[in-house]
C-alpha cells in the first residue's frame, strides 16, 4: 500500500469538475484508490465518494492506493493532484 499527503490549495477545494477529472483519472487503474478526510474514506472512483467529503481549501487529505498497479496509480494520481487541487 502506498499514500500520499497533500493540503488542498484550490480555493473552491473538491468541486464537481475536478473531482469528475479525479474520477476519470482513477478509473485507468485495476487498484482501490480512497480519498481519507478527518476519518472518512470516498472511492476515488465514485463522484459522491469524493464529493461527500466536502474537502475545503487547506484541509489536508490522504490519498491511498493498494494493488496490483499501486505504484503507476500513485505516480499518476499525485501528478493530477498536484497540479489540479
């Protein structure tokens, strides 16, 4: 398993077209990827797993990735994250 950690800067946090971006993104691999918030997990491949969280600008979430492509999913998704969140 691997995780990675980042503060979200966007100043709307996870609104309906990154997280739909984030969606697609996640869905290109065989891996679970969760989205962790104070406690609560959301499938990175589900919308309203993402959504539900109601990350906010500053909050700090973590990402983990367990499978058998873990290692090109965190590669590609903290790429995405980086640059979109």
């Amino acid at each position: 398993m691997k995780e990675f950690k980042y503060t979200i800067t966007d100043p709307e946090g996870i609104h309906a077209r990154p997280a739909g971006e984030l969606v697609k993104a996640a869905k290109e691999f065989a891996s679970t990827i969760k989205l962790n918030k104070d406690g609560k997990a959301g499938d990175c491949k589900r919308i309203f797993g993402i959504m539900g969280l109601a990350v906010k600008q500053g909050n700090e979430v973590t990402f983990t990735f367990e499978g058998e492509d873990e290692d090109a999913a965190y590669e590609a998704i903290s790429a995405f994250v980086k640059e979109n969140l």
